[in-house]
C-alpha cells in the first residue's frame, strides 16, 4: 500500500512489511518489520524511533547477532562486507572497531 505524507504520533505501531512510505514522519513510534514482503522510503525523517524484528527478520537478526558474537572479528566482517553500504553509514572509529582495525 502506498502511504504518502504522513505523520506517525509518538507510540503507534507502523507496520512496514507491503507498505511504501513516501514524504512521512515518523516521531517516536514502533516500526514493526517481519520481512514478509518488501518495504520503501522515500524522503521520509525518522525521530528516536523503534525497530522491532519479528517472524523472519526477527530469524535474520538473531542469525547476524549469532554471527558476529561467534566468530568474532571474521563474524563482524562478514555482516559489514555482506551489507557493504554499512561501512558508508558506520563512522569510521567504530567501523574500525568492528572490523578489528582492518583496512576501512
């Protein structure tokens, strides 16, 4: 469903999975994803919001948690290598950290 230009209120739950966001606000509200379908954003602000993972997306984030603890440095690696557009988005103290001071 297409949603466009509007703003989500302090605690309302958004449910995000089949739904494409354009031009909305999203100040304080639970952001739920189950990964069952996809999801869009297009010039949307987003203010001290909350994730909250369940079903499937919940299964990939328990994975990329498992991941990461397990194998250490390498785990950490993988996650940021795998989603390579995290290491734009990451400030480069802490992905240099993530990554065991490698080549960042």
């Amino acid at each position: 469903m297409r949603i466009k230009s509007q703003k989500f209120e302090p605690g309302e739950r958004v449910e995000l999975d089949g739904n494409s966001f354009e031009h909305c606000q999203f100040d304080k509200c639970v952001m739920l994803f189950r990964a069952t379908s996809a999801v869009s954003f297009d010039d949307c602000s987003f203010n001290d919001v909350l994730w909250h993972f369940e079903g499937p997306a919940s299964l990939t984030v328990q994975f990329m948690k498992a991941i990461s603890e397990a194998a250490e440095d390498y785990g950490r690696g993988l996650i940021v290598n795998t989603f390579p557009i995290l290491k734009d988005w990451i400030k480069p103290e802490i992905l240099a950290t993530v990554l065991g001071k490698q080549n960042v």
